[in-house]
C-alpha cells in the first residue's frame, strides 16, 4: 500500500486530468482527509472545501443531514452519511465529494457497530455514487489513517476506470 501523500498526489492529478473539483463531509476523520489533499502544493485547482462535522448538530446545520434520521439509525449509518455527501455538493462547488462517519475508539463501540467501524458514501454530480461500511482494526489513529486512505483510494479507483 503507498503512502497517503502519494496517493493525494496522485489523486490530485486525476482530479485535474478529469476537471473535477473535490469536496469532503467528515466525522471520525476530523478532516484527515482534507489535510492530505491539501499538503499536496497546487490541490486548489481540485479542492473547494471541506465540512468538519463532528457533531449532530455540526451535520444538520453545516449539511442538512435529516435529524429524525440521526435519532433513528445514528450518525454512523450509511444513510447519514449518503446525506452527508449529498449535502457537501450542494453546499459547494464541488463535482465529486466522499463523507465519512465512525467509530475510532477506543471507547463508543457497541455490538452493533464496534470500534473501528466506518461508513463511507461517495458521490459525483454526474451521477456516480457508492456506499460502504468498513471495519477497519487497530487503535484509534491507525483507524482514521486507513478511513482517510480508504476514502481516497476509492476516489481514484473511480476516475481511474
């Protein structure tokens, strides 16, 4: 696996190749994936802005997300996060955007949804979409590495095809 920054890299010249600009709704990443598109010199070309959305209320404000869909499925359910990424292209310039929410740890796992799961939704205005909950192992920081890496990779695979 290459590293973060060499895949920002990469991804930014995509992006630019394909015109895209891109966006980022984030939770449990706490805009990780935002800084490694951002420590890449010239990612203002492919980058408008990113949603730090730690909180409910950070979503539904900042987002739109739905607040009976918060209290009914929780933060970290993929159709939050579809609402999460819906709203970031809408409030933004942005042709392509991911949102992410999780569980990172140590601590806030359940049963249900332990630590280290992590759901994603990627989406173009062109109409290409997708959503993934992942399990990602490992503390908290080597969570929000691989959910940061995650995120992008899928990006790149997409304008790869």
């Amino acid at each position: 696996m290459q590293t973060l920054e060499k895949l920002s890299a990469q991804l930014g010249t995509l992006l630019e190749q394909k015109q895209h600009i891109m966006t980022t709704a984030e939770s449990c990443t706490g805009g990780g994936v935002a800084s490694a598109i951002t420590d890449i010199a010239g990612s203002s070309a492919w980058f408008d802005r990113a949603f730090i959305t730690y909180s409910n209320e950070a979503k539904m404000e900042m987002l739109g997300v739905s607040e009976r869909l918060l209290n009914t499925v929780g933060a970290v359910s993929e159709p939050v996060v579809i609402e999460m990424v819906q709203g970031a292209l809408k409030h933004s310039r942005a042709t392509l955007g991911v949102s992410i929410s999780g569980i990172a740890g140590p601590g806030g796992g359940s049963d249900e949804k332990p630590v280290g799961t992590v759901c994603f939704a990627w989406a173009s205005t062109n109409g290409w979409h997708k959503v993934e909950t992942v399990r990602f192992s490992g503390d908290r920081c080597q969570v929000r590495q691989q959910a940061s890496y995650h995120a992008l990779s899928e990006i790149y695979q997409y304008l790869s095809r």
